[in-house]
C-alpha cells in the first residue's frame, strides 16, 4: 500500500483555496472486523490529546466518492477501499472555528493553511467495513498514529466525530437486517457459528442459534459444502461458502425485498 | 399556505454570494399520492422547455435540512413536509455552467445572478411522499407553473434532475420493503385492498394478494377495526387502522430488522 509523501499534503493543504472546493468536506468511518473483533480506524492527531476519523476536501474536478477513496490514501495508506456514503452532517455549529485553528496551530499547521480550516464546513460521512488483519495502516503528516481502536474505549475524538462514528454504527447495523454481509470478511468457506459470531459482534448482542440460522437459510445466499471442518476435536460443523450470484443479487434488491 | 414574496426571492439570490454558501446545493423530490396515483412535483422553468425539481441553496446559519425545508416553501408554497435526506449528487460534470448561464438569461435572471449560478454544485437529494390532494403547489418568480406530472409522461428535465428523481424512486420503493408506509396518505380507516393499491402504485407492479396480505399482518403494524366499509354492494370488505405505536416502532427499527 502506497502512501502519498507527506510533504505533498501539506503543500496540497498550503493551497487548500486553489485545490479544494469551499465549505464541503467529507469523513470516513472505516469499521474493521477480525476473529469476532469489531474496530474502528482512528488517526492520533499531533499534539492533541483527541482523535479523528479520517476526512478531507473535494478538489475541483472530483466527484465526493473520489474525493473519499484519495483522502483515505492520503492519510491512512488504506486502498481499493470501497466506501459508501450515508448521511450529510451540516449543523452550522458542528465546529467552533476558533477552537479548529487553535487546534491546527498547536498541530503544527502553519496560519494560511489555518485560516481557511476556519469556514464552516458541511460533511458527507462515508463508511467501510474491512477486514482490519489485511490493511496496513499509516498515519499523514498531521497524525502520530493512524490505528484500529475498540469501539468500547477510543478516547475522546475531535469535532461531532463521535455522533459521526455512532451515526454510521447505525447504519450498519441497519445494513445487517437488509443486506447481506461477510464476503470478504470470513474464509471463503465457514462454519455456521464463524457466520454468526460476525453478526453477534457488530450487533454487539447474542443471536439465538436457530433463529439466527432459520433466517439466513431463508435467504438463500449460503451453499452448503457437503464438507466439515477438519482438525476439530468432537461434532465437526459443516462448512458453508456464499452463492455469490444470490449474494450479490440481495446486495442489490434487499435481503426481504420482495412483496 | 404562504409563499414568500417573489421578489424577496429575486432579491436574496441578487445577492446570492453573501447570503449562500458556494459549491452546495439542495434538491427536492416531493411524490405525491392519491387515489391509487402517484405523481411527482416540478416546477416549469420561465421561457425554457424544461422542468425542474424545486431546489435551491443553503444560508449561512442553516442546516441542509433547514434549507431544503425553507426552499419548498419559497419555491412551491409548501409547508410542514417532512424532507428526508437520501443522496449527495457530485459529478462534475452534472451541470455545463455555460449551458446554465445561458438558460438562466433566457428566464429573464439578470447578469449578476447568472455569474453565481456558473460555479460547481455539489447537490444533495431530499424526497417525501405526501398526499398531493392535500397541498396546493403555487410557483415561484423563475416559474411559469408548479404542479404535479405523473411520472411516465413529465417531459425532459434540467441537469442531472432525472437522474435525482429516478434515484429518489428507487429510494421510495426500497423504503416500502423495510418501512411502514401509508400513515398520512390512506384515510383513518381503511380496507386491506386500498392498503395494497397504495404499494402497487408505488412499486408499479401487481401484488399477489394472499402474500401481500400474509406479510403485512406479519408486521403487527395493522388493527383490525371489526367493522365494516358501508355503502358497498356485496362482500363489504373489513375496515383496519395503523396502531400508530407499532408503526412507529417499526419505523424506527426496520419492519423485520430483528435477528
């Protein structure tokens, strides 16, 4: 995973005027799951005692999704993301523009570059959930540590970064109900139990076993391997892997889209 | 319903730059259903053969909700619509600001005003579904007409506006999948077979009955009023209401979010 050099941000963010459009920023809620851990992508800003979701500027000919996809590159590491956008968040006082410049002043960032970060800004939050085991991420300029923080104990984060961070938890866990989720999350072949571990984790409550299986059965998205999980000591579980033609087919209509 | 004074509106947008933030815009898609129709919202632009959503741009102190909540009611003399957000529309390209301007002119806006109007938008799409028999659309300053077209014959639109509605359509059907739909649209008392019209208007498609019926119950968002319509010939059908504390639930919740 490649890195955009730092020194190229800050001179991008020294002529943030010239790049980027005014008034309209955007933030990425990156979610990462592995081996029943659900975490959240988080960078440590410089000489602030607060965190922040990774987020950025639109540049003049760039849509807002590609706007999403350079600025996690830019300052994470993290690519080939793919992120989806879910809310716009424009309460007028959602940043104090004395409180943001003193912050950038204390990080570092020279006043030219701070007096711009001083506008009010509207933002587009995007979210992304990845299997954190597979991305390597790496702090920007402005950030001592780019890394993956449980959502029970993060710390205190910067702006409404927070009611970002929990607004698109929602979401999410909405997606559970309506979509299905996984690919690209568990092995290419699975157990039962792995599957629902997954959904008990972002859900952050137990399932019941059969109604759990009940329901996914019922969306016809899971193949059955005829095949069980080897080196396992008693009661081997099956294996199962996606139908991906039935899975991407739910992506799009609605798990329970039909009337 | 009130309307703001046309040239109120001519005047804030003469002085567009000071009283809006650049780059950000708003538009709604306001559906409209009554009596087992549904019908879309435009406004016809003066002197162009094209028709508009209602939109417009966001003041200083506002949030986008409030903005687009604001801009209905200067454009179409609609109030108290519940507006809810859905998509950030962001292709640059999605507007030719030369094309613009030049429309802009032709409906008679004054060569200040046109200049603003050539900048990049970013737009984000609101929609609602209201009883159109129950609102009366008056146009504004830049409009010949503001009224309700169905939507398989509306003519061509500007910008990317089709694009907005389609997407908002397809928004409004997955919605019915997931949300109880109807409160505020059917009358207090309603028979099951003005329940189903109402879905197959918006879906566009005939609903098996026995399924439709099945599913619906399933919800526990219906009460069965143990009363029948009067007046009809034979077979008079049962009379049902919301139980208006479900359907918020399931509002809130997603109609079968539960694992």
């Amino acid at each position: 995973m490649g890195n955009r050099n730092g020194e190229d941000i800050g001179q991008l963010l020294d002529d943030a005027e010239k790049h980027f459009l005014a008034h309209i920023s955007l933030d990425c809620v990156v979610f990462g799951w592995h081996a029943n851990e659900l975490k959240i992508l988080l960078l440590k800003m410089k000489n602030l005692d607060r965190l922040a979701l990774p987020g950025g500027f639109v540049m003049h000919q760039e849509t807002m999704e590609e706007a999403a996809i350079r600025t996690l590159r830019e300052r994470t590491g993290l690519e080939n993301i793919f992120l989806q956008q879910f809310q716009v968040f424009s309460d007028p006082l959602r940043s104090d523009p004395e409180n943001r410049a003193k912050d950038l002043e204390k990080m570092g960032v020279n006043r030219k570059r701070a007096a711009w970060f001083r506008q009010r800004f509207i933002s587009l939050g995007f979210y992304s959930l990845v299997d954190f085991s597979k991305v390597d991420p790496r702090p920007d300029i402005f950030s001592d540590a780019c890394s993956w923080y449980n959502l029970g104990d993060r710390g205190t984060m910067v702006l409404d970064h927070d009611h970002i961070l929990q607004t698109a938890l929602g979401v999410l866990r909405t997606q559970l109900n309506h979509q299905p989720i996984g690919y690209n999350l568990l092995p290419r072949k699975f157990t039962l139990p792995e599957l629902q571990k997954l959904y008990e984790t972002i859900l952050d409550r137990k399932l019941d076993r059969r109604n759990f299986q009940r329901k996914v059965f019922s969306y016809g998205i899971l193949r059955s391997l005829d095949e069980k999980r080897t080196g396992v000591a008693h009661k081997a579980p099956y294996l199962y892997s996606f139908d991906l033609r039935q899975y991407q087919k739910a992506l799009k209509l609605g798990l329970q889209g039909g009337w």
